[in-house]
C-alpha cells in the first residue's frame, strides 16, 4: 500500500518543533530484522523533493561527523570494519528532533559512534527508495546493517539514550541478528508522576478495590456512574488491557437501570447499594455526564449499546429541559406532588404520566450546567458525526456568550449572582470551547477556550495551592474543590498543547501540585481522576492534523475520520494555510489534502485514503 500516493510533498526547509502523543498503546516496538550490521535512525515525513541543501541538525548532533553520501559512508565502513548510522531524517519530525536533542547529543553515544560507526545522515524525502522500505515503522525509525549492506535489526521511534547506547554496545559485541534482536530490551522507565509512588500505588489500589466486581459501579451506599472512575477505565482499555474494559462495561451496563424506560434521561442515583432504588430526580448535571461518557464509550468499545444510551438521554434533553433560546434548564423535581414519593408514578408509560401531570422543571438558566451540556455534545459530534448534537452545542454556546458572560472572558453564574464569580462556570465554558473546536476547527472556539483559562488563572488561584471555587470576600471563604482542580488540571494541560501558551502549562502544573499532595490525593475513598490528570500532564496527546482547504470535500473526510478515534486525550486539528494554530509544526504541503498521525514516538508518512488512518494506528499498536 502506498500512503505516498505519488505526491512529493514540499516544505520549509527550517526546522521545527513537532507532533506529539501521550500514551496512544503500542507505539515504540522493537522489531529484530536480519542479517549483519548498519545501523539506520529514520526520521521519516516530508522534506521537499528537490531540496538542494538538507536541513542542519540538532546543535548537539553536529558533534557527530555525518556522512550525507551514502556511497562513501559504506565504502568507508568496508575499509575500516564500521558499521554505519544511517539517519533519514525528516525537517518537521519531533521525534527526530527529539533523537538530535536527547540521543545524538549524548556524549557517551557519541564516542560509541566515533568509534565502531560510519555515521550517515539523508533527508529522506530525497530518497523515496528508503522512505518506501521503511514507511511502515514510522519516523524516526532504526535500522543496523553490516558494511555490505546486510540488515540486522530495525526499531521503530525515538529511542532513549539508555537504550540506544546499550544497543550500539551490544551490536558490536555481537552483530548477528538474533543477538541483537532483544539487546536493548529492558524494564520500561519508571512513569514521570508529580504523585510519589506511595500515593500512586494507593490511588491505584483504591480505584481496583473500590470497584463492585458483582454489580458494577463503587461499593458504596448509593450507586451512579462514576465519571472518573470509568473514564481511567475506558483509557486503559484503548490501551489493550482487557481487565478495565471488563470493569468499565460492567458499570456502564448495570448504570442502565438508571435510565427512565419512558422519557429518557438518567436519574440521579439508586440507594440500598443496588441499582433497583432510583431517586427520581434528573439534573442536567448529571445528564452531561452521562451523555459524555457514554460518547467516550461508544468511541473507545465501539457497542451500540453505549450509542443507544447517548440517544436517550439526547431525547430527554430535547423534551424537558432544552429552552426556546437554546439553553438547557437546571432540573426536574423526583415527585409529581411535592414530598409524595413518585414510584409508582415513574413505573408508568408516557401517556399514562401525561394524564397525572409532569413534574416540575427548575427554569433556571445556569451556565456550570449548560457548559457541561455543550461539552458532551460536542464531544458526542465529534465521536459521533452527530449534526444535530453540534447545532445544539453551538446554539448552547451562543445563549451562554450572549447572556453570562463577564469582562475579562470568564462567565457568571446565573443572571445575576449573589457572590462569585464562579470557579466551575468559567471552567465548564473553558472545556465547551474546546470541545467545539475539536468538533468544528473554528479557532474562534479556541480562542475562547484560551480566554476562560486565562480569567481563572487571574481570579480562583488560592493562597493554599490549587484554585478555590469562588472568587469572594464572603465572611466564609471559598476553598480549591478536588473534582474543580482535576478538571482544572485536564483541560488547562491539553489546551496548553492546543494554544503553545506556557500560561496554560503552569496553570495545569499549579491544580496537578495541589492534587498531589497526599492528604489531598487521598481524602476520598478513590479518586481515579488524579491519576488520569498526572497521566495526561506527563505525557503527549495524539496528534492528529489534517493539512487541505475546509472547503476540500476529502480534506473533511479526512477530519471526519481523525475525529472518530479515541482516546479524549488527543490535539486534533484542520489545518488550513489561512487559518493556523499553534504552528509549532513545519508540516509538508502536499498537492491534495493529507492526514498527519504523530503517536508517542513516532509519525507517519502523508496519509491521503481515510481507510489507511485507522489502518496506520491498528498496525501502531499491534506493533506493541
């Protein structure tokens, strides 16, 4: 299959930093391939085809003495038994800057190189011949072949100095290809956390024994679905591990009981520890966090199941508690008559009720919730390709902006407030602006987005550490909230990787400190939600861009496509030269519109069908 389709894509031969991914499984194997010993890096993706001078390396790479013929790198490596480091680079590719930086910049690989390598450096845009053989593995890539040519072995990805050293080592003690298959192998690295491993291992423990093996959910008194919880779930199970999808499912399945079998819509909780004793109530609340989950769940496991729960609590949204203006009111009492418990009344089908009454709906209009709503349909739109669910969000959005906003882009509460400004009206806004433009690729979303981040940094920071949920001189204080600050920490780390603004890093750093600490981490029986924040803070997002004209009919495929993958934790974006982000990526300009994949230490080459995303990171992850 060629992913090339022809196209000799052309870029600006400067460099730039690049594409990134988190923790998107199975990207960074070790592939032993035969025969003797060269050793190849590729870094593979777009320079231009007649580029008449290739791109500098890395300041510290230009310690290394590189060959750019590879004729004469061979011939060498015959006359002075060498092996030869060929390094088919790419000017845009982050992980090869990465490699520069932290590999070829390492002294001691350096001097393993300068004595037993021919090093050898090509633009691989320049030599389809190589980029065609390796394309599969991704850029960078890493291939050793003997002085005549004869392969050894080939690694996939930026290799960290530790490893590369020791597979430079252990290739010259023995070249033959199934010794050097396995050499660089090793325990993986200890995970970067801002927890220390105590209170890791602990949240780690809760989140496992907290889980009701029998029924689903948390074992305690009431039972709902715990968004948290079965979010870090559905991340592991993106992930291959097939123990938290177990986990994740059964609380999903079971969750369906709360379900009204009439209307739609999801009651609060049941009591008694079962899913059999429903309080009747419905917030809207609760409504987005369902509806969210849900779409994450349907993305991730891919069950109709999960699509058709999105589609009832949709329904009950639309009847009930969707406003003429586009904005969603607050709740729905449990009881039809005030204080009288409504069973037998929520037993009934919709005809049946309708003759009795319906009961009461709270009209007000408050952001927290309607920002939330907005989230999880643009989140259900952009998993989902629902257009109804995106007009929604977008007119949502619309009232909220015309009716709650505050100077400065933060938000209020209701249409008047007693106190506050609210840290969770801001923050809700600040992750449905994203949302949105995840969905759309209007980057008037992110700038909003940015705005909200902004006004939270300037008013909720508390003198404690984290931010406090209100902004007050109240005679009782505002204190940081645990769910706010995670939620806090998630949104200002991944739009940091959206806006390139250092602010929003720091801002995610400052919520991640205070969660950390222990006697924060560990106030509650379990708290998954830290660990998903310390996850995404120590790691990339999925990269995924496409580079063509909005207008493009096969540039929106294949936005279409990018979309539809999991896992939240994912930097997606549409490209258009009239209309950049964070251009912190020198991406080729093809002839026709072309899909970019970047994972957690690899990029692939241009991808032009959206059949081949998807086949690009099955074969990423299988690869694992």
């Amino acid at each position: 299959m060629n992913t090339r389709g022809g196209d000799e894509p052309k870029i600006d031969p400067a460099l730039a930093s690049a594409i990134v991914q988190p923790s998107s499984p199975g990207f960074g194997v070790m592939r032993a391939c035969a025969v003797a010993a060269v050793l190849v890096a590729l870094c593979f993706l777009g320079c231009p085809a007649g580029a008449a001078e290739p791109a500098k390396p890395h300041a510290h790479a230009q310690r290394i003495e590189w060959s750019r013929s590879d004729k004469d790198a061979f011939a060498r490596a015959r006359a002075e038994h060498r092996f030869v480091l060929l390094y088919l680079e790419a000017v845009w590719c982050h992980w090869c800057h990465v490699m520069d930086e932290k590999s070829y910049g390492n002294k001691a690989i350096q001097d393993e190189i300068a004595a037993h390598y021919v090093p050898l450096r090509i633009d691989q845009d320049l030599r389809p011949d190589l980029a065609n053989r390796y394309r599969d593995y991704g850029w960078p890539a890493t291939v050793v072949f003997a002085a005549d040519g004869a392969e050894i072995v080939k690694r996939q990805g930026f290799i960290e100095p530790e490893r590369f050293l020791r597979l430079l080592k252990a290739i010259e003690a023995d070249p033959s290809p199934e010794a050097a298959a396995y050499a660089d192998q090793a325990a993986p690295a200890p995970r970067a956390s801002a927890l220390d491993a105590v209170t890791r291992a602990e949240l780690l423990k809760r989140h496992r024994d907290t889980h009701d093996a029998q029924l689903g959910g948390l074992i305690i008194a009431q039972k709902y679905l715990d968004r948290d919880s079965v979010e870090h779930e559905l991340t592991l199970a993106a992930s291959g591990d097939k123990d938290a999808a177990t986990m994740a499912t059964r609380t999903l399945d079971a969750a369906r009981a709360l379900f009204d079998p009439a209307w739609g819509g999801v009651y609060q909780y049941s009591t008694f520890s079962d899913w059999k004793h429903p309080h009747f109530e419905k917030l809207a609340t609760v409504q987005a966090q369902y509806l969210r989950i849900y779409a994450l769940a349907w993305a991730t496991l891919g069950r109709d199941s999960d699509r058709t729960a999105v589609d009832e609590i949709r329904r009950y949204l639309d009847t009930f508690l969707k406003d003429a203006g586009g904005a969603f009111r607050v709740s729905q009492d449990a009881d039809l008559k005030p204080g009288e418990h409504a069973d037998g009344y929520f037993a009934l089908d919709d005809a049946q009720r309708r003759k009795q009454g319906v009961p009461r709906v709270d009209p007000h209009l408050y952001t927290l919730p309607n920002g939330q709503l907005i989230e999880a349909l643009a989140t259900w739109a952009e998993y989902g390709g629902d257009s109804a669910a995106l007009s929604d969000a977008l007119g949502a959005a619309q009232w909220v902006l015309a009716n709650r906003a505050l100077p400065g882009s933060g938000f209020r509460h209701d249409e008047r407030d007693a106190a506050g400004p609210y840290l969770s009206d801001s923050l809700a806004m600040g992750r449905a602006f994203l949302a949105l433009y995840r969905t759309t690729a209007d980057r008037a979303w992110l700038t909003r987005a940015a705005g909200a981040a902004d006004f939270i940094a300037a008013n909720f920071s508390d003198r404690g550490g984290g931010f406090a949920s209100a902004r007050s001189s109240a005679p009782i204080g505002a204190l940081p909230q645990l769910d706010e600050n995670i939620s806090l920490a998630r949104f200002a780390n991944l739009l940091a990787h959206y806006t390139g603004n250092a602010g929003h890093k720091a801002l995610a750093e400052t919520a991640m400190r205070y969660l950390a600490e222990p006697r924060i981490a560990l106030s509650e029986i379990t708290e998954p939600g830290i660990l998903l924040a310390d996850d995404e803070l120590h790691a990339d997002p999925l990269h995924l861009t496409v580079m063509g004209a909005k207008s493009d009919p096969a540039a929106k495929l294949l936005f279409s496509t990018l979309q539809h993958l999991p896992p939240w934790y994912k930097r997606i974006e549409w490209w258009d030269k009239t209309d950049l982000p964070n251009a912190d990526v020198s991406y080729p300009s093809p002839k026709r519109a072309a899909a970019f994949v970047c994972t957690e230490n690899r990029c692939s080459l241009p991808i032009f069908a959206a059949d081949e995303i998807a086949e690009f990171v099955k074969n990423s992850r299988a690869a694992n």
